[in-house]
C-alpha cells in the first residue's frame, strides 16, 4: 500500500468534514415545518425592520429638515453670503416664509427617506447575521466592535438610494439661496424635475454623483451610530444587582438620549468628507475629490471643512433620538398587534 492511502478512519473524518459544509436536508415532516417556520421567522423579523426603519425616518426628517438645510446652504455658499446659521434662518424665512424657508427641498428626503431609513436598519440587522456567521457572539450579546461592524455593513445597500436623493435635495436647497431676476424662474421645479434634467446633462452617472463620497461617510458614520447606541442603551438599562444582567425595558427618555448620543457619534469623524459630498454633487462641470480637497484647503484651511457644523450637531440630536423614539415605537406597536 502505497504512502498516500487513505486509511479507513481519515476517509470517514473526510466524508464528515464535507457532510458538515453542506446545507441539511430535513430528514421528518416535523423538521420540515421547523425549517419553513424558522425562515418565516426571518422574514417576518426583515419586514418588521424594514417598516420600523422608514417610521423612524420619516420622525427625522420632520424634526431635523430645517437643521440640514442651514448646513447645506453653510457649506455650499461663497464666503460672505452668510454670516452665521442663525443668519441662513433669517434670510431664508426673509425670502421665502417660514414653510418654504426652512423646508426646501424636503419632498426629496420624505420620499426617499422611508426607503433610506428602512434599508439601513434592515442592513443592519443582515449584518449582525453576518457577524454571526463568521465570528462568535457570546450568550447572544454582540460586543461594541461587532455592532460597529454590522453598523458599516448596514450602510452599504443604504448608499444606493441615499446617494440620488441627497444629490437631489442638496440641489434643492442650494436653488433656494439664490436671488432671482425679475421674471426668473428657478432652474428646477421639484425633485422629479431634478432627476429628469440632471438625466439629460450627464445620464445615471450624474444622478449619481457623490456616490463613492457618501459610502466614504455613511460606512463609518454608521458603525459609529449603532456602536454609539448600543453601548448608551447598555448603560441606561436596570441590572438586576444579583444576577448583574437587564433586568426592564428601556424607557423612552432613556432611548431618545441615546439616540440623541448616536446622532452626534456619526457626525463627528465624518463631518469633512460630508461638506466634500456636498461641494462634489452641487458644483457645475465634473469637479473631482482631489479638486474639492485640495480648494477647500486653499480657502481656509481645516476649518474650511467644517461649515455647518454647528447645525448639523444641533439637527443630529432632535433628528436621531426622534429616529430611534420612532423606531422602538413601531417595533413595539407591531410586537403588540402582530405578537
């Protein structure tokens, strides 16, 4: 017999190995139906996620629209149009009342927002499954990096529709800070029109501009959200002091302060890469990363990538815990009406 045989045992422990990466087959009836109800299971908790999400959404935008546009319009101005945010507010109701003023653009958001907000919670929860499948999860609580990684995933199906619509709205806004001619009407006349001329002038690359900018903020910006909210929902949960494990539900101030905490985790290290997305998906001509970068620079130096960040943090804290408040109230609603 030669060297390279294989003896009884090493064929069995090879069969074994093989038998254990294919997927099993249910062997009775019984396993049958715990199988189909398992993937119900999933599809259910998928659906729940989803609709829980655009909830949450839509509450943000309600709440933080006016915030976002004082940001957008700070970061895309030339210097001197603006002295201030309190500034943008004064002029923006001055031109346009208070409705029109601090909600340009908004049509955008709300309809793209429900999907945005939807496909963001649901990416998250396929991406703790992720992390599930490929590392160890102890007694069933993920760690503060494992959240952060499944946050990351969470942002990567949302990019591709948050990218036309923050294109779209970020359009929106700026064309609500220019002053008119008598008789002059605005280049767009809403975010269909938007799309439908922005089409025209470049095809689908132009709608979607900014794309790669916008993973670049909302990957980390993401995995710094639901670590940020994960680990103040630990800290504000009751411990039961015997067993030291939770011991209630967290109340509803407790989850809008960490939602609150959470808005103000992803701005902060994404904030420059946000006022390049802006600059990339509202100049004329084809600007470049390293082009925006690098004028920004010339300008004014660090600061200069900073513009509207005082807004951003002021809308980041109502905005998201109104986005985690709306979440936790649909899961609950839909816990209690559908079991």
């Amino acid at each position: 017999m030669s060297s390279s045989s294989s003896t009884p045992s090493q064929i069995n422990q090879k069969i074994d190995s093989i038998s254990d990466k294919l997927p099993h087959i249910p062997e009775s009836k019984g396993e049958l139906v715990e199988v189909v109800k398992e993937a119900e299971k999933k599809s259910l908790a998928g659906l729940r996620s989803l609709t829980a999400g655009g909830f949450g959404g839509v509450c943000a935008v309600i709440v933080g629209h006016p915030f976002d546009l004082v940001k957008v319009r700070l970061q895309t101005a030339e210097k001197g149009v603006y002295s201030s945010a309190i500034d943008v507010v004064r002029k923006s109701i001055a031109r346009d009342g208070l409705r029109r003023g601090l909600y340009a653009g908004v049509s955008a958001p709300l309809v793209g927002v429900t999907p945005m907000f939807a496909v963001s919670f649901w990416g998250y929860d396929v991406g703790k499954n992720l992390v599930r499948r490929f590392s160890t999860v102890e007694d069933n609580q993920f760690s503060i990096a494992q959240i952060s990684a499944a946050g990351f995933f969470s942002a990567i199906p949302m990019t591709a529709i948050t990218a036309p619509f923050e294109r779209v709205k970020v359009l929106l806004q700026i064309q609500g800070q220019k002053t008119l001619a008598p008789g002059e009407k605005p280049k767009y006349s809403g975010g269909v029109d938007v799309v439908r001329q922005l089409y025209k002038e470049g095809g689908i690359r132009s709608v979607f501009r900014g794309s790669t900018a916008t993973l670049a903020r909302d990957g980390p910006g993401s995995a710094a959200y639901f670590a940020a909210y994960e680990y103040i929902k630990r800290k504000l949960t009751p411990v039961d002091p015997e067993t030291g494990k939770p011991s209630g539900q967290l109340s509803l101030p407790a989850i809008t302060c960490a939602g609150a905490a959470a808005g103000v985790a992803m701005w902060i290290p994404v904030f420059p890469v946000d006022t390049v997305k802006s600059r990339l998906q509202t100049m004329e001509g084809k600007p470049t990363v390293s082009g925006i970068v690098s004028g920004l620079y010339k300008a004014g130096g660090v600061k200069a990538f900073f513009p509207g960040f005082g807004p951003a943090i002021a809308r980041a804290i109502p905005a998201n815990a109104a986005t985690f408040l709306g979440v936790e109230l649909a899961h609950q609603f839909m816990n209690k009406t559908f079991g």
